[in-house]
C-alpha cells in the first residue's frame, strides 16, 4: 500500500511515530523544505493552525494524512487521497516510539479505500484503532483535552488545596495515581452524599483559596450529574 513514508515535522508526535514507522518502511523526516517528493505516504505532525497551509504546498499524489485530533479531512484540499490518525495519547519527542504501544487512535476517511490506509497506518504504529466521524472531531476532542489537560489542572489545584493546609503538593499524586490504577471508581463524600462535609470544603475553600471556589462548585455540580445517570 505504501513504502515510502515522509514525517513532515519532528516534535513531540513527529519524532516517535517516525521511529515506529521506520521499523517497517523508509521513512524520512522534513521540515520547512517540504522535501516530499517520491513517497507514498505523507504524514503531517506540524501544529494544527498550519495543517491547510502545509497541505497545500505539497505537490497532489501521495496520499496525505494528519495526526491532528481537532482538525477536520478538509484542511487536506487539495489532496484527495486524505486520512487523518490521531493517537489518543500524550506524547513527547524523547520518549521513543513505546509511548504509542497500545493507545487508542480515531481514524477519519472519506472513503473505504483510504480507511484501509488508515488502519493499516494504525496498525504499524501500534494503535488501537476506532473510526471517526469527521463532524465529530470537535466533541472528540474536547473529550480528549479533559482527560488530558484538565487532569493537570485538577492536578495542580489539589495540591494547591493539601498545601495551604501544610501537606506537601506531591501527596496527592500517588492519591491519584491509585484512581487510574483502579479504573476511575467513584469514591469521596460525593459517592457516599456526605453534603455536610461538601459544605465544610466550600466555606474552607472560599476562606483560604477562593479563586478555586468555582472550581469545586463546578466539579460538585458535574460528579452529580454525571452520578445521576
């Protein structure tokens, strides 16, 4: 289907997923120069305001794929044999291609044809592959940035909150890191409708962090809803 890749860009999606891939096809690595010519596969791991313009200054021929999680088949035009892979994965440029193994990836395409060359992109790569509708790239995605980057942020307003009342700002991650192990069961005084000491964190956060105030009467108000169902 393809032997010859070329990874436009090398940070932090660019570099692993040219290591993975070059365990497989000759894969050679470009950046501003767009040196494309002879592949059958262009991937594109540049930011994602710049997909269009990167697209389109690539010669029509290859197919061409981005690993955008957000941006949608079009920004490709006027590429036709078009894909998009995202892996549903934090990655970073030194952490080598093992950061991909087992991660789950929403591949988008405009025709059978070019989701067979999504999956088989996939499938080198080690990913467990999903299909994607393009016009759900945006929900998908929101979905992605909570689990992702708003677990940093409650990350760090936690151990803003144990700080303040003299514990060490790292106590909470092995806190949390035994959450995931556990597969995200629901536990705390929300599970158990223990309102007073709800309360109690209200008044003790608006005294002494209240710009978390929000915060927390956000996340209370979500758990809840989200228990309902």
């Amino acid at each position: 289907m393809f032997q010859r890749i070329v990874v436009v860009g090398a940070g932090r999606a660019g570099r692993p997923i040219a290591e993975r891939l070059s365990e497989r096809f000759d894969v050679r690595v470009t950046g501003r120069e767009l040196a494309c010519a002879g592949a059958d596969l262009v991937i594109l791991c540049t930011p994602d305001a710049v997909i269009g313009d990167v697209a389109r200054a690539i010669e029509v021929g290859p197919w061409i794929c981005h690993v955008s999680g957000a941006t949608r088949l079009d920004a490709l035009a006027p590429h036709q044999r078009r894909v998009a892979v995202h892996p549903l994965q934090t990655l970073h440029a030194d952490a080598g291609p093992g950061q991909l193994d087992g991660a789950f990836a929403g591949l988008t395409a405009s025709d059978p044809d070019a989701m067979r060359v999504a999956l088989t992109l996939a499938d080198a790569l080690g990913l467990r592959p999903f299909e994607l509708a393009d016009e759900d790239r945006p929900l998908y995605h929101a979905g992605a940035t909570v689990a992702a980057s708003f677990l940093v942020t409650l990350q760090r307003a936690a151990a803003d909150l144990v700080e303040r009342a003299g514990a060490p700002r790292e106590a909470v991650d092995p806190l949390m890191q035994r959450v995931v192990e556990r597969g995200f069961i629901p536990t705390g005084p929300h599970v158990r409708g223990d309102l007073s000491t709800i309360d109690e964190h209200i008044v003790a956060i608006a005294q002494q962090r209240p710009e978390l105030e929000p915060l927390y009467r956000a996340l209370t108000r979500a758990t809840e809803l989200l228990a309902s169902r």
